[in-house]
C-alpha cells in the first residue's frame, strides 16, 4: 500500500510539469524601422515586469525583435517608449494572447502569435504576416510632439 502511495505521490509531481510544457505557445514581437533614411535615429525601450531589453537603437530597414512562452494562465505584458527625433510614442506592445493587444481584433486575426509592429514616418502600425508571408499592417497610433 506505501509502495502504490509513492507511486502515486510521485506521478502527481510530474504530471504538472508534462502538461505546462505541451501547453506551452511562442510569441514573437517585431519591431520593424520603416522610418526614412536620413532622419533622426529611432530609439525604443521595451520591457516586461520580468525582462528590461534596454535601449535599442535599430537602423532603418532593421527588425528588433524577440520571443517568449505563454502557458496555461498567459499574463505577459510588455510596453515599448519610442523616441524619433523630437516625437515619442509609449503603449504596451504585447498584453493579450490571441491579438497581441487588448482591442487588437481590430489589427491582427484571432491566434496570431507574431506581433508585428512597423515604425514609419506618419505613425506606428501594428499587423501580421499572413499563411502566404504577405505583410498586412494597420495604423495604431500617431506619434506625440513635434
């Protein structure tokens, strides 16, 4: 009977640790500088209450980008400041794991798991890449300032 005990003591400590990683899903953030050449450098901040990735700087037609796990109970949010020149921009770019952003059905399909965000001159967008690898992108927001 202890033996059957064990047994069962110890399945009970594994069995948690197979589901939590099958149910694990990847996530990708891109960060895509569209901006013109010859303009001010794009600078961005992006973190999470976990992970601080410093200040960036990628070049015109660069992608900064980065992944992670989701599980069972998804809870990851991470927010980027934007500096371009005298204009700025801050909001979370990842907070929700079947758009991306809360409010983002209005920006990318239900399930998508890689977050693209494009910097351009007009704007900050957000989209996909869809199941033929054809970028769809729609305005997110205005850049602030000057």
């Amino acid at each position: 009977m202890i033996s059957f005990l064990v047994k069962i003591f110890f399945l009970l400590l594994i069995i948690p640790y197979d589901i939590t990683e099958s149910q694990c899903l990847f996530y990708e953030v891109h960060i895509f500088n569209n901006l013109p050449r010859n303009s001010p450098q794009l600078q961005l901040h992006c973190a999470s209450g976990d992970d601080d990735f410093g200040h960036q700087y990628p070049g015109v037609r660069k992608d900064y980008s980065w992944s992670f796990c989701e599980n069972w109970f998804p809870k990851t949010l991470y927010f980027c400041h934007f500096w371009w020149g005298f204009k700025e921009q801050a909001f979370e770019v990842f907070n929700n794991s079947n758009n991306c952003i809360d409010g983002g059905d209005k920006y990318v399909p239900d399930e998508t798991t890689k977050c693209v965000w494009q910097i351009q001159k007009d704007g900050i967008y957000l989209g996909y890449v869809n199941s033929t690898g054809q970028l769809h992108l729609t305005k997110y927001a205005e850049w602030l300032g000057n």
